[in-house]
C-alpha cells in the first residue's frame, strides 16, 4: 500500500516530468505527496558563510515548491513543500526516512542533463541506497499535455510465479481500476542453459525441450488462473506468455510491441533474498526501461541492514495489499 510518495525536484522542467505519474500514482491510493528541493552546497558562493545568499536559494526554493503545490493539490488529497540544503542524493533519502514515505519518485535526469548515460548521478545514488519502492520516469518520453495529466493507458507486470510478483500485480490492478488502463501480464519461460564446451547433444536438446514444454503448459495454466482473478471486476486484462532465454530483454520488447505506459514490478522474484537490494530482472529493468519504472520494494529496510529477510508469505502479502 502506499500512503506517502516522495517527488525530488530541481526546479528544471526534465525533473517535473516525474509528476505527472507520481499524480496518477497518488490518485490511485489517495497517497499523501511530498515535493522536495535540495539547495546545494556547490551553488553556494565562497565563502560558505555567506547567509545572504544562503537565504535568497532557500526562498527562491521555497517559492519554486509553492507553485508546485498549487498545481497538485488539485489532483491528490494533500501536497507538503520540504526545503533542505547539502548532498542532493543525502537529503533526498534523509527525507524520505524523516516522513516515512512508501515511494520515491524520480526522472531519470534533473538540470545536469547528459545525454549518454541512462540515469543521472542522484538518481542512481538514491536507487541504489532508498529502501523503499522506487519509480523512474524517462525524461525521453513524450510530454503529456499539462504536467500533472494522468499518463497510463496500458500497464504492464511481469510475474514468475511468486507470491511477490504477485504482490505488484495487486497493487498495480489498483493502478489500472483507477485509471481505466489495460492491464497486461506477461511470464517469460527461460530457456534452460546447457553449461559446457561443446555443443549439447540430440538427447540434451530434447531434454531441455521436454522441460520448456513442460513450463510452458503450467505457466500456461497459471495465466488463465491469473486473468480468472479479475473476472467481474470491469478490468481489461490481457496475458502474455514468451519462451526466451533473455528474460528482461524479452519484458521490454513486449513493452514495445503493446505500447506499455507503465511497467509494474517487484524488487525480487521466486528467487530473490534479502543480501542484495534489487534482484537480476527489476536491477535489468531499472538500466534500461523506456518507460515508467514502478519498483515496489518487497522488503522492508530495516530488515535489510540487520541481515537476509524471508520470503513473503501469503498473510503478510494480504495484509500490505490495498
């Protein structure tokens, strides 16, 4: 469930692009927003005792934040302005632990733009430290047309059999009950890898066919069992079953071919553990996804500093669903 969603600015307009689907997000939980500015120790002038200045970047942060808020209160329940001043990265995570926040949401670039590289600097540091779900916007994708206009029309899950997949699969059904949006579900059976020298052999190649035939028919079984889930409740739902040995790259050219909006996912799959903070797919996605990125982060952060976490059971799974 989220209550409280955290959206960092820096007053460029490659930053706001995050506010609209932090809107939309918001809209769909009647989530609490946060807009937070950082004003930077480097934009200071030496030397650093310089107060004047020092309070002329926080008024002119403040002001930046208000007008932001008159522009999004008219769409969620309630929208606070934090002004903080150091590390961007530092004070965009200190905020979210001070007010509790369930999501972060962020462009992929803010006002030092460069082209080359898919995630600016703060970006990639607050990913790889927030201990809480997590949303990327590409600054690439097409403006809507008001900056707080509801943007998905087809969103899309990959699930793998886990009761954590389905986890996001829940929360992003509320997204598109919302929304009126499609929602697309797709499993990417893998391919089983023959690790040696040589090529395998006849009997080793009909084995490894014998297994994807086997998968495919119970992942088969288990979508139907999926859309079942969502009969009578006016929700467009339409699966998608792939036979690939590149998983990720297989999710986003389904996002291609459909024109995904909006992709859903959850921090770890089946074998996802508490060591590492992203697992092998949602970690794929985050380097390369072209559109909206929801990551919901499945496990909780204090658990994680003091050591591996366990599996979500299916209570605990219910008892975080909307």
């Amino acid at each position: 469930m989220i209550h409280r969603i955290l959206v960092p600015l820096d007053g460029s307009s490659l930053a706001e692009t995050s506010l609209a689907s932090a809107l939309a997000v918001s809209s769909a939980f009647d989530a609490e927003l946060i807009v937070h500015r950082v004003v930077e120790n480097g934009r200071q002038p030496a030397p650093i005792s310089n107060g004047m200045h020092w309070r002329f970047l926080r008024a002119e942060a403040l002001a930046y934040l208000n007008r932001v808020k008159d522009r999004c209160t008219r769409h969620c329940r309630t929208c606070e302005v934090v002004v903080s001043d150091g590390d961007p990265a530092e004070e965009i995570l200190q905020c979210g632990r001070e007010h509790n926040v369930d999501l972060i949401v962020l462009s992929t670039h803010g006002r030092g733009y460069k082209a080359p590289f898919r995630l600016g600097n703060t970006v990639q540091q607050v990913i790889s430290a927030a201990g809480v779900s997590v949303m990327i916007v590409p600054v690439q994708m097409s403006a809507p047309k008001a900056a707080t206009d509801a943007v998905f029309r087809r969103i899309l899950v990959p699930l793998d059999g886990s009761r954590r997949a389905e986890w996001a699969l829940c929360l992003a059904g509320t997204i598109a009950a919302t929304h009126g949006s499609t929602l697309h579900v797709v499993h990417v059976v893998p391919v089983p890898e023959m690790a040696r020298r040589f090529p395998p052999t006849s009997e080793e190649e009909e084995l490894c066919r014998q297994v994807v035939q086997h998968n495919r028919k119970a992942t088969r079984e288990y979508l139907d069992e999926i859309e079942s889930r969502f009969e009578g409740e006016q929700l467009h739902v339409h699966s998608h079953l792939l036979v690939s040995p590149q998983i990720a790259k297989t999710i986003q050219q389904v996002v291609e071919e459909q024109h995904i909006d909006l992709l859903v996912g959850c921090a770890h799959g089946h074998t996802g553990g508490g060591e590492w903070l992203y697992g092998g797919i949602a970690g794929s996605l985050i380097a390369h996804a072209t559109v909206p990125l929801l990551i919901f982060q499945d496990l909780q952060y204090e658990a994680r500093k003091t050591g591996p976490c366990e599996e979500l059971t299916e209570e605990r799974l219910l008892e975080r669903a909307p």
